[in-house]
C-alpha cells in the first residue's frame, strides 16, 4: 500500500517539474514561432534590458516567485503569464502522470496539451505582432474566450520574452 502511494507521489512530483519546464520551453516556442526567431540562439533575454537571462533564473514557476515576476537586472516586472503558463502545465502534466503513470498515453496527452497550450497563446496574442495579417473580429474574439484551458494564460505580457 505504502509502495504504491510512494509510486504516485513520484509520478506526481517527477510531473509537475516536466510540466513546469515544458511550460516554461511553450512561453519560449509562442513568443519566438510568430516573430520568425531563431529558437536554439540565443538564449532568452529581458525583453527590457536585453540582458541574457541566467541559468538559475530560468527555473520554472521558483524563479518566478524568487524575483517575484521581475528582471534580477533592471527590476521591470516580465507579467504573469509566464508564472500561469508554468503553473497551467505542471498541474496538468503532474495529473496526467499521476492517473495514467508512465505510459504512451500520458506521453500522447501531454504532447496534445503542450500543443494547444503554445497554440493558445499565440492565438491570444495575435493583435501585439505587428506582422500579423488583418484579424477577423469574430474569430480573434472567440479565440480569446475559448474554454480551452491555456488560453486564458495569455493576457497580459503579451510583448516580453523569458523562459
Ligand atoms: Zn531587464
């Protein structure tokens, strides 16, 4: 009994800290795909300062938490949809382990979410990219109010890059 609880809190744990990092690589990919930027270099930069962002900040959701959503350098706040997306995708990760364990489900589940959450939130900030084409209203509307779970963690921070 003990064993199998021991088990599901590992899963559980080993999954909110996957999510978390995968989370924080979506920010990356759904900030960087629309703008055509590179996505191995270079590493991630305050969007105020432009000063390369160091290793032991880029830890998911701690931290965000640790410089409470602001640059070490210049102290300008990076928005709290890096700390929503983070969070969004370790919980959902950290569930989805701990019901279907290690298996090619979980991996199936997870690759979808990941999917549609970096699809969210591009979609969400679609109006801040000035080489969008023109928006259909209706259809940017309904993006925005849609009830799938990532996208409400675009609404603000839309411009900044971290993670
Ligand atoms: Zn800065």
């Amino acid at each position: 009994m003990f064993d199998l609880i021991a088990i599901h809190l590992f899963n559980f744990i080993a999954g909110l800290v996957f999510g978390g990092i995968l989370g924080s690589f979506v920010t990356m990919l759904a900030y960087r795909l629309p703008r055509g930027k590179k996505l191995d270099t270079p590493r991630s930069s305050c969007p105020h300062c432009n000063k390369i962002i160091a290793w032991r900040d880029l830890i998911p959701i701690y931290s965000y938490i640790e410089l409470k959503g602001r640059c070490r350098n210049c102290h300008k706040p990076f928005g709290i949809r890096y700390l929503k997306t983070e969070l969004c995708s370790a919980l959902v990760v950290g569930f989805t382990l701990l019901f279907y364990g290690f298996t090619s489900k979980t991996l199936a589940l997870v690759v979808i979410f990941e999917i549609l959450l970096t699809l969210g939130l591009i979609l969400s900030d679609k109006g801040g990219i000035k080489s969008a084409p023109a928006k259909k209203k209706p259809a940017a509307k309904e993006g925005e109010d849609g009830d799938e779970s990532g996208e409400d963690a675009g609404d603000d921070g839309a411009e900044e890059e971290k993670g």
